[in-house]
C-alpha cells in the first residue's frame, strides 16, 4: 500500500494487510517492505502525524504506525498505563508476524517506547527517541495533566489542543508555517474525549525511565529540535550521554514536534539510522560509533 493511500485518516478502512486491528484493536498505517520500524505518535494527535515519514522512507523500510486506542481510527478500550499502550502495540505487532523491530516514539509516543523495551526484548533492534527524555517533565504537572483530562472528558477536545499545540511549535515555525497550527488542530479533533483523557492520566502517572538507559542494549538514536522548549538539546545529550549504545541528532530551527516542522532533516536522520542499523555488526552493549558523517552534513548538528 502507498503511501499516498494513507494521508488522509476519515473515510479509510484497513486493507488485508491492516487486519491485525480487528483482533487486537489498534488501526495501523503499514507501507514498505524491509526492516519494520514501528512509530508511535504525541497526545493529542494520532497516526497522520508521520505522514512525512510514510511519504518518504516506506521505499526504505516497513513503516507500522498505530493509532492508540481512543485516537485516529483505533476504537476506545481500558487504557490506565504506558504499559497498557504498550501492550497493545507488541500484540499488534505479534498479530502482523514481525519478529523483529525497531521502535520510534515521539514526546509521549517515546514514553511508549520506553515502556516496550522490557516486553519486546531480543526483539527490539533499535530505538529512537524523538523530544522526550527519560525522566518525567515539569513543564506540567501530574495534576494539571489530571485536570485538563477531565475537562477534554467533558467533550472539550479543543482544550487539549489549546493547551499543547502553541508550546510544540518553535517560534520559527509558528512564524513561517501557522498553517501548520490549523492542521494539527484539525487532527486533535480526530480523536475521542476518552481516548486522549486515558492518556494524559497515563502519561501524568508515568514511571521514571533514568534507571534503564545504562541497559538498552540496542543502538539508539535521540533527537530533537534546536527551538525544542519542552526537551532541551542539553537535556536530551545527557540522557543520550547515559545508553552504551546512542548517538543525539539536534535539528537547527525545530521545535517539539520536529518530525513536521522539519520534516526532511528529521527523514534523512532516521533514514540513516534505519540503515545503519539494518547493517550494524557490533555487538549489544558496545559503544556504537557509526555516525561517521561530518559537519557540514545537511543541517543537522551531532555531538
């Protein structure tokens, strides 16, 4: 299935390679062949997020994008825990047949995948942690999270959007690209007042995730955006600092949301990733310095 199939989220149904949602409940984009790489979308937006992504590397890899439950296609069901949506990722992927994967999460789709290394195991072949760090934020309180659940259970799914999209955007792109605001309000409308409620009360009781880094065995790619106020570059070296096994990608001029404010930096950084890793010979656990690209390199700064 194209890519192109699969931009515009109302109105489609799963073809035969989309099945699995009908016995574990999750809809799932799913293009290319080859590695499969598995992307976990930001509360409160849904799949359509990595659209750019789907465009672009499907000819590269099998790209496997889920709606959780309550957002985009995916009905509702019992979520109270990361580890619930983790879970409901690992059964989507049992029920596609793919043993081995590597996983990408953005902002609260990271936590995710923080969440899925332990249940994934040998599986997992590489990570990638896009504007998200290890330990819990506070830029917003677990109460304040609670409460703008309640208020979006209300049926004000527009709170949530008000409450997010203006602090995900980089200035830069807020001033060259307010389009882009309207287009990410448009996709928060998409979901379900429970859904996205269930995840801000997960997300509000999520566990610290600093005691695992020096464990993830498997090669693992931090990036995030120049203008990224919510996950500082500083904040996401040290964590990447802290894996055996990691190297940290900044992106001049993005903000929180940078696989769409700077959707071909962010391409070539996974894109580079996804190969590195499909032809990576070290051993788990050694330090992997495979970013042998210099400088000058497109517009984006390594440590």
């Amino acid at each position: 299935m194209g890519a192109d199939e699969q931009t515009n989220v109302q109105g489609k149904t799963p073809n035969d390679r989309q099945a699995a949602d009908r016995t574990t409940g999750l809809y799932a984009r799913d293009a290319g062949n080859g590695k499969a790489v598995v992307l976990l979308h930001a509360l409160p937006f849904n799949s359509r997020m990595w659209e750019p992504q789907l465009a672009s590397l499907s000819g590269q890899a099998r790209l496997i994008a889920p709606d959780f439950p309550g957002f985009g296609l995916s009905p509702m069901k019992e979520v109270r825990s990361l580890s619930d949506y983790g879970q409901a990722v690992v059964e989507l992927l049992d029920a596609l047949r793919v043993d081995e994967v590597m996983v990408a999460g953005i902002s609260s789709g990271a936590y995710v995948a923080f969440d899925m290394i332990a249940p994934l195991g040998n599986r997992l072949k590489g990570l990638v942690i896009a504007a998200a760090v290890a330990a819990p934020g506070v830029e917003q309180t677990a109460l304040d999270r609670r409460r703008l659940a309640a208020e979006v259970e209300c049926g004000s799914l527009d709170a949530a959007a008000s409450e997010y999209i203006p602090k995900l955007l980089g200035w830069g792109t807020q001033r060259a690209h307010p389009e882009l605001m309207s287009r990410l309000k448009a996709m928060a409308r998409e979901n379900s007042p429970a859904g996205v409620g269930a995840m801000l009360r997960a997300i509000a009781d999520r566990p610290d995730f600093s005691s695992i880094l020096p464990e993830i065995r498997c090669p693992v790619l931090c990036i995030a955006g120049g203008e990224d106020s919510l996950t500082p570059p500083e904040m996401l070296r040290e964590m990447c600092e802290r894996m055996p096994v990691a190297q940290a990608a900044i992106v001049p001029g993005a903000g929180h949301l940078v696989n769409l404010e700077s959707a071909d930096a962010f391409n070539r950084e996974l894109g580079k990733f996804i190969e590195e890793t499909t032809t990576l010979s070290t051993v788990p656990g050694v330090d992997y310095n495979g970013n042998t690209r210099d400088e000058s390199d497109a517009d984006v700064r390594r440590r």
